[in-house]
C-alpha cells in the first residue's frame, strides 16, 4: 500500500484547476448513452469511479471513447441497452452502484452489479425500497440490503416516493428509473440535496418540474445527445481553500468551479466562521453555475452546522473538522449520521485521525465537537481507504509541526487522481 509525506508549508501563493465534477460525471456518461445521437462531455472526470461507470455504459452496448477529459458517447436511446455480458463493478463508487441500479431496473434484462469490500458494507435498502415499489425484482445479500444486487427490470409503475433521507442518489436512482414507469415518478424529500440528475434530465430533453421539496419527472422522453461542459469540482477545490485558509500568508485560487447551490454549503460554512472565501467570474455553464473561488488566510473562529446545512456539504465534513481544529471557539456538527455509512465510518476516521495529529476531537452519534484552536503536530495517519480521509490528512499535514505521514493513498484515485500532483503546487 502506497503512502505520502506531507511537509509544513511556510506561504502558499497558487492559482489551481482541479478535475471535473464526480457527480456530473457519472450523470453524463449515463444519460449520454441513453440519448439519441453524439453526446461530447468536456472536462469528464478520469477517475476510478467515474471511468467505472463510463465502462458499465460501454458493456450495456453504448458507444464511448475517451480522449484525456474528453468522451464521445453515441447513444443508443432509451430502449437500446443489452444485457451486459458480465457482472457489473462500480468498484468504490456509491454514486455508480445506486444510479446504474436505477437504470437497470428499467431495463427488460437482468442485470447484477457489485463494487468493492467498502461498497458491500454500504446499506442499498434506500434504493432497494423505492425500486421494488415500482416493480423491479432486487435481490441481495441479506435480502437486499447490500451487493452485490442482481436486478431483474422492466415492467415499472410510476410512483410518488417519500424518502426518509435527503439523498441525491436516492432521489436519481428513482428517477432513472421513473424514465421507464408507465406514470409520473415523484420523489419528495426532508431537504434538498444535490440537483444535478434533475438539471441534466432536462437539458437532455426530459420533462422534470419540481414543487418544492418535490421533483417529478414524466416517463418516456425524447433523450438527445448534447454537448455538456462538465465543472471543476467543489468537493476537490474544497481541499484547496481549506489550505488556503488554514496555511500561513496563503492565497490560493481554484479556477471554473461548479457552485451549484446544492454544493457550496462548504463555502458558506467556511465563510459563517470568519474564512475569506470570494466567488468571481460567476457564470452558467449549461445548466450548472461556476465560478472562480479565492481563499486567503483567515483567522476562524467556531460555529454550530446542523440541519438542511449538512446535506449540501456531507463529503466536505472531514474538512469542516479540520477547519474546526484551528478556530477559536467550539466547532459542533449535528444531523450528520450518514458519515457513518460512508467509504468508511467517516465520523470514527475524523476523530481517529485528527487525534493522531495531537488534535481532541468528540465523537457524537450523528457528528463531532472540537475546541480550538489546536496545534498539529505531524505524525503518521491511516486513510481507511477513504479517499476524503486521506485527503484531509494531507491538507492537516500542510500546517504541523513536523512532517505527516499519509498510509494506503491509492483510494484518493477514486475521485482525485491528480491531488498529490495539484498539493506540490502549494
């Protein structure tokens, strides 16, 4: 297993464009090939997750080829998918397992879909329960709640879901699915989370209105092929503005990032806490928003995040933790239950790996407090095979008091594969 060393850093001064969107990207490849004609995707994310998805679209008779962050999907339409010859593998990827089960239940084949050691631990009851009301027989390890899941599609009614939880790939997979109902699919939700499904449904032609916390999208549409411009990610750019908050006499600049406003409540928070954080250059870019983020060292203090904040920075918390260690005052996370059942149990990995670094950090059921600031010492750190944990590790390590040792870094390819890359720049 690889690992990294991270040393402190006495100034950072770096203008910074990190990958595309994992989120968009996984919705692209999969809309791309169910549209009709050629679909371009500009700035497709080339990591392990992403590419997953990419080649489960490919195996169900897609066509797609790849330059660097370039696809050219030709699309096979809505009823042109074919049973894949093998079992699927998303390998890590929580967003592909939930998302193609959502598709595959619409399909008249049966398909069975898998992932790695950390996606047979993640609960698929969430998706399991709305898709079987529709119609699709799922069956799994014990019965049902995780993969691999062998979904054998067709014949779905349209349903209107109310969803115990605030989940984007609840809420798509559902609504995949609802393309090929016999009636209108509704998902409600507690809160709002992530809209990209329902951004890029409709510019791909589907018909999807939203009635608050209420999205509804009519089955049987016309998909067409597009151009989709794809934005850097704010989940990565996030790592980047941290340190440039955290790290003395920084000022550090991520280029072209998306800041849907289902995403940015990092920014918000970072900014409810006294961080210099400035958007400029905002622009739409098809249907997403992006803009240029700068952040510039900062003298944080604590404050209390519960509630509908956290849907819109749940993969941020990590960082959020981080931040907390260094601000003045007492940093509470409430309402974040769902980091249990991440890559990892991310709320354990937090307090377990800032303690590593000389930082106190309480465990809550559902989040954490710290009281700061804190100084970090630098030492040595487990990923758990998260690649947010090993991620936030690095940034910590950017600020100790000595050198921060990173161990099994490889999972960071799941979603950044060029961050050690992009950090030397700092």
């Amino acid at each position: 297993m690889a690992s990294r060393t991270v040393h402190p850093i006495g100034s950072a001064r770096a203008t910074i464009r990190v990958p595309g969107d994992k989120s968009i990207s996984h919705r692209a490849a999969i809309l791309g090939a169910i549209a009709t004609g050629v679909t371009t995707v500009e700035g497709f994310l080339a990591s392990e997750d992403c590419l997953n998805t990419a080649r489960a679209m490919r195996h169900m008779g897609a066509d797609i080829e790849r330059d660097g962050d370039r696809l050219a999907i030709r699309g096979v339409g809505l009823d042109g998918l074919r049973e894949s010859g093998a079992v699927v593998d998303v390998g890590n990827s929580g967003t592909g397992i939930r998302l193609l089960s959502g598709l595959a239940a619409g399909q008249a084949f049966t398909t069975t879909i898998t992932g790695d050691a950390s996606i047979r631990r993640r609960p698929m009851d969430r998706i399991v329960k709305p898709l079987s009301a529709m119609g699709a027989r799922i069956s799994g390890a014990s019965g049902g709640l995780y993969a691999p899941l062998t979904i054998q599609g067709g014949g779905l009614h349209g349903i209107a879901y109310d969803s115990p939880v605030a989940s984007a790939q609840v809420k798509s997979a559902t609504l995949l699915a609802g393309l090929y109902a016999d009636g209108e699919t509704t998902v409600h939700e507690p809160s709002l989370s992530r809209d990209h499904t329902e951004r890029m449904l409709t510019a791909f032609g589907a018909s999807v209105r939203r009635d608050g916390l209420a999205v509804t999208v009519t089955p049987r549409p016309q998909l067409t092929g597009r151009e989709v411009r794809v934005p850097a990610d704010i989940s990565s750019a996030a790592f980047f503005l941290v340190a440039g908050l955290l790290a003395p006499d920084a000022r550090v600049s991520c280029v072209g990032v998306g800041v849907n406003p289902t995403r940015t409540g990092i920014v918000d928070a970072l900014r409810v806490m006294g961080g210099d954080v400035v958007a400029e250059a905002e622009q739409m870019s098809g249907a997403e928003p992006v803009a240029d983020l700068h952040a510039a060292t900062s003298s944080l203090r604590g404050a209390t995040f519960a509630g509908d904040a956290i849907v819109t920075m749940i993969d941020e918390l990590p960082l959020l933790a981080l931040a907390g260690s260094q601000a003045r005052g007492q940093t509470v996370v409430r309402d974040a239950a769902e980091l249990r059942v991440k890559e990892t149990d991310r709320i354990a990995a937090i307090v377990s790996e800032l303690s590593s670094l000389g930082v106190e950090v309480e465990p809550r059921p559902d989040g954490f407090v710290i009281d700061g600031p804190q100084r970090i010492r630098g030492g040595e750190c487990e990923s758990h095979g998260d690649h947010r944990i090993a991620m936030m590790c690095a940034v910590a390590g950017l600020i100790g008091d000595a050198p921060t040792t990173i161990h099994d870094v490889d999972c960071v390819n799941t979603s950044f594969p060029t961050f050690w890359e992009l950090l030397e720049q700092l």
